[in-house]
C-alpha cells in the first residue's frame, strides 16, 4: 500500500529564487533596486525569515509581472502547511 509522502510548500523566497531570480537572471541587488526593498530585506526573505507582507507583495508583482496575491498566496499556503 502506497502512503502519501509529504511534500512540503516551500517558502516564498525559495520559490522567489528558484523560479524567478535565477531563470530570469536577476540579482538580489537588481531586484532590490527595482522594488526600492532594502537589500537586506531581499536577502530575509530568500533565507525564509521574512514572510510575504502586502507591500512585498506589490513590490514583487510589480517587477516580476506576477498577480497582485500572488506572493500572498504562497504566503499563506506556507503558512497553513506549518500549522
């Protein structure tokens, strides 16, 4: 009998790096300067210390052409697979 493996949401900065920044080139910096997000911040948030806010989430959309809830949403679909 086959028993469901657990596959887990990964945080939004691991689908920020994997799936946007490397595919599309883009480097912490250059996205810091596109979103006006502090450096620092950018760096949180691939790390997985910083969660997705409201402005994060625009700022994001904005530069990298995703739905605005998009980051949002995979916020909260984290957030819910720790709970």
């Amino acid at each position: 009998m086959n028993t469901p493996r657990h596959i887990p949401f990964p945080h939004p900065g691991e689908t920020l790096i994997e799936e946007f920044l490397a595919p599309l080139s883009i480097s912490r910096e250059s996205l810091s300067k596109k979103t006006g997000v502090p450096l620092d911040q950018i760096q949180k948030l691939i790390d997985g210390h910083l969660p997705i806010t409201q402005k994060l989430d625009f700022c994001l959309s904005e530069v990298l052409g995703t739905s605005q809830g998009f980051w949002l949403s995979l916020q909260k679909a984290y957030d819910d697979r720790l709970a």
